[in-house]
C-alpha cells in the first residue's frame, strides 16, 4: 500500500448513502459512545453523590465544574441556566472526541478490520476531524446567538444591530456586509478551527505512522522504528496541550459569543 | 470530509447530550456545590457569631462580677459602721447604766448614814439617860426633873 493511499484510507469516513444523503456512521457512532459514556458516568456519580465527604471521582467532576462555572462567570455577563452545561458539556464532548486522536492511529482501523473480516474497511475514529461533527457544534451555538440576539434585543434590536453597527447610521449597507460577515464568521472560525487542529494533528500522527511502516525496510528499521516511537511521543505529548486546549477554546468562545448576544449596548 | 446528512444527527446529539448533562450531571452537582457553599458559609458566620457572643457573655460577667465586688465591698462597709455603731451605742448604754447604779449606790449610802446616824443618836441618848440616871439617882427625881431630861435629849 503506498503512502498517498495509506494516507487517504485513513482519512475516508466509513459512511452510508449517497449524495447529501450519505451518513458516516463512524464519526456517530463514536460521538455517540463518547456522549453515552459522559451520560453513564454522570448518572453512576449521580447515585453516590456525597454532600459531606465527595470522593477522587466526585472531587475530579466537581473540579471540571467549577473550572466551566469560573469561565462563564468572568465572560458571561448576566444569568443565563444554560450557559453552564452547555459549556460543560462542549468542553467534556469535545475532549473526548479530540482524545480520539491519541489512540495509535492504526489501533482502531485494524481491530475493526479484524471484527469484520473485511480488510479494506474505513474507519476514521476522530469524530472532531470530521467537519459535520464541528460544524453541528458550531451551528447549534450559532442558532443559540440568534435567538438570544433576538430574545434579548428584540426583532428590531437585532435589525438595527446590522444596520447601524459598526460605523453609524451614514453607512447602512457597509454595516450590513460588516455585521454579516461578523456573525456568520462566528460558527465558521469555532468549526473550521477545530476541525483544522484535529484534521492536522491526526495527519501528523499519520505521518509519523508511516515512518516506521512503510520506510523500515530490513536493517533500516533499526534507525526508523526507535525514530518513529521518539517523534510519536513527542506529538502525543504535544497534541495532549492541543485537545485540551482546543476543547478550552471552543468551550470560551462559545461562551463569549453568547455573551455578546446578551449584551443589550450592541 | 464533505458535509452531508451526518451534520443532521450531529446536531440533535449535541442538543440531547446538552439537555442530559443539564439533567444528570450540571444540575445534581452545581445544586450540591451551592448548598455545600451556603453550609460553610452558614458554618463560618455562625461561628463568627459564637465568637461574638463569648466577647460579649465574657464582658457580661466582668461587668457582673466587677458589680459584686463593688456591692461587697458596700456591704462590708456598712456592716463596719453598723458594728462601730453598735459599740458607741453600747458605750453610751454602759455609761448610762453606771451612772444610773452609782446614783442608786450614792442614794443607799445616804440612806444608811441617815439611818446610822439616827440609830446612834438613839443610843447615844439611851446611854446618856442611863448615865446621868446612875449620876443623878439619888439626887434627881425623874419625875421632877422630866422637862430637863427632855430638853437634853432633845439636844443631842
């Protein structure tokens, strides 16, 4: 198998239908798996939870708690109850999704080859590094921001925001192109950012993969294979910083976004 | 990496797993760490209020006590002059009584002298009468001499 398909298989979803209609089962089944694991590990600490005395899990969760909570405080102006678990929940969901990537990148593709005996199967574990998942992300808040833009401000508010912001009331239709491009480009950077970091990281992943598989050839392996181990643990490190801080930005600017929607002065 | 319907059922998995965090996981917990909050709060203030009420129970009984000592020593002071009074009272009763037993004394003593004194003269004009009477026996008629005799008892 050469490079650019080794490469390509990798980063084929294994989908169902055609045209638009075409759904990638694995990108849902994962994000699925990562949200029913969030559900099921939230309902179990749920059963126990502890006033008093909380335990290392309960104490971990309540951490991550209170990280989110301080962040939609110092960046969300006024109360809003579901600012917080829908922070929370971007950054748990994100973060997990986003750890997809730090599994060996062959890991999964191949056990899934092995279960259903088709050796040429697609299987593209990362769910972030498929643009539908970020962008259903990214819309979602979008949809959030209009709605509050408009709850809060009302229809006219939200109108005159695209008329008369940024430069006054003598520039209408440079403010309607500005404010346009200003909010559409909201779910566009949370989205493709993402997306971008995820796609990138795991291709580096790939990359690095393809060291030791398809260069190791007889004696060179001696060099390439500790080669490839070193420059793999040294991504992994990195790419742990990324996905978190990933998932910490998607999670603010969600935050903030929303934030300014809120704000009446606009 | 084209966007196709698994955008569709991204959206509602996000928007259900919002709505089951907000429900199992953001709600049971943030309520905990807010009632866990408002019980150390409650616990520190009503500890801060213990502390004040002790300042205040320890400057009650300084008070209280510093009173008492004030209120024995008042007792004290007039128990003092009650019992020096009592004494010039007795002092003064002492004096009276002695006054009034040297008086009484004075009376008896002159009463006795009077007394004495009557009693001797008695005998005195007893023993003159006896002596003259062996005296003038053979001379002197009682009878005639009556007046004379009288006269010198008189005397006496």
């Amino acid at each position: 198998m050469g490079t650019v398909e080794y490469i390509q298989h990798h980063l084929t979803n294994n989908s169902i239908g055609e045209g638009f209609w075409t759904f990638n089962m694995d990108t849902i089944v994962v994000s699925l798996l990562l949200g029913a694991l969030i559900v099921f590990a939230a309902a179990r600490l749920g059963k126990q939870l502890e006033s008093g005395t909380p335990g290392g899990f309960q104490n971990f969760v309540e951490s991550i708690l209170d990280f989110v909570s301080t962040n939609v405080r110092d960046a969300f102006p006024g109360h809003n109850p579901l600012i917080a678990p829908l922070a929370l929940t971007i950054f748990l969901w994100v973060w997990l999704m986003n750890f997809m990537d730090l599994i060996p990148v062959d890991l999964l593709p191949y056990l899934y080859q092995l279960i259903t005996g088709d050796s040429h199967a697609y299987l593209k574990v990362v769910p972030t590094t498929d643009l539908n998942t970020t962008l259903a992300m990214a819309f979602t808040v979008f949809a959030l921001i209009i709605f509050y833009n408009i709850k809060i401000k009302g229809v006219g508010g939200f109108i005159k925001m695209f008329l008369f912001h940024p430069f006054g009331k003598f520039f209408v239709p440079v403010n309607i192109v500005m404010t346009l491009i200003e909010e559409v480009s909201k779910p566009l950077s949370l989205a493709l950012r993402l997306f971008g970091n995820m796609f990138a990281g795991e291709l580096v992943f790939l990359l690095i993969a393809l060291i030791g598989g398809t260069l190791a050839v007889g004696a060179a392996a001696l060099f390439w294979a500790p080669l490839q181990v070193l420059l793999d643990l040294g991504w992994l490190i990195f790419h742990l910083l990324v996905i978190t801080l990933q998932a910490f930005i998607f999670m603010v600017l969600t935050i903030v976004y929303l934030g300014m929607a809120h704000d009446e002065g606009h | 990496m084209s966007i196709n319907a698994t955008l569709l059922i991204q959206i509602i998995a996000f928007v259900l797993l919002v709505w089951f965090v907000n429900k199992v996981l953001w709600g049971p917990l943030s309520k905990l760490m807010e009632e866990r909050q408002k019980k150390i709060a409650d616990g520190l203030s009503a500890a801060e209020k213990g502390k004040h009420e002790l300042e205040l129970a320890e400057q009650k009984a300084k008070e209280v006590l510093k009173e008492a000592k004030a209120q024995a020593q008042n007792i004290l002071s007039q128990a003092e002059k009650r019992s020096s009074e009592i004494v010039e009272d007795a002092k003064v009763k002492a004096n009276e009584e002695a006054d009034r037993i040297k008086a009484a004394a004075q009376a008896e003593i002159e009463q006795e002298v009077s007394r004495a004194r009557e009693d001797l003269r008695k005998e005195v004009a007893t023993l003159v009468v006896s002596g003259a009477e062996k005296i003038l026996r053979k001379e002197v008629d009682a009878s005639a001499h009556n007046d004379m005799l009288e006269t010198l008892v008189k005397s006496i």
